[in-house]
C-alpha cells in the first residue's frame, strides 16, 4: 500500500500540493483589486450584455 514512483512523488503529495495551492490563487486573484468597467450596450444585439446595470443586478442577486 505505501508503493511510490521512483521519482518519489505521489498521489498524496500532488493532493496537498493542489490543497495549499488553491486559497493562495484565491488571495492573490483578491489583492490584485483590479475591476474591470462594464461596457457601453449594443443597441442591434438581442443578448444580454455586460453593463453596469446587470452587473449591479447580478451583485444584487448574490447571497
């Protein structure tokens, strides 16, 4: 049961790796505080659109 690649890596390590790797993209995707600006509506498309107004219904709609 204790078999392990003759690099010496195994299934274990890559777990606790991708466990402690995760919340520190989290953090650092947060710290950036980059936003990006909504953009001006096309007028001729019938989809919906990234404007300030759905994005401030879309942040309303969170819980």
């Amino acid at each position: 049961m204790t078999k392990k690649t003759e690099d010496g890596s195994s299934r274990r390590d890559f777990l606790k790796l991708g466990a402690s790797a995760a919340p520190v993209a989290a953090a650092a995707a947060m710290l950036s505080g980059t936003k990006a600006e909504a953009a001006e509506p096309d007028l001729t498309s019938t989809k919906m659109q990234d404007t300030a107004h759905t994005r401030a219904y879309l942040e309303s709609a969170r819980f």
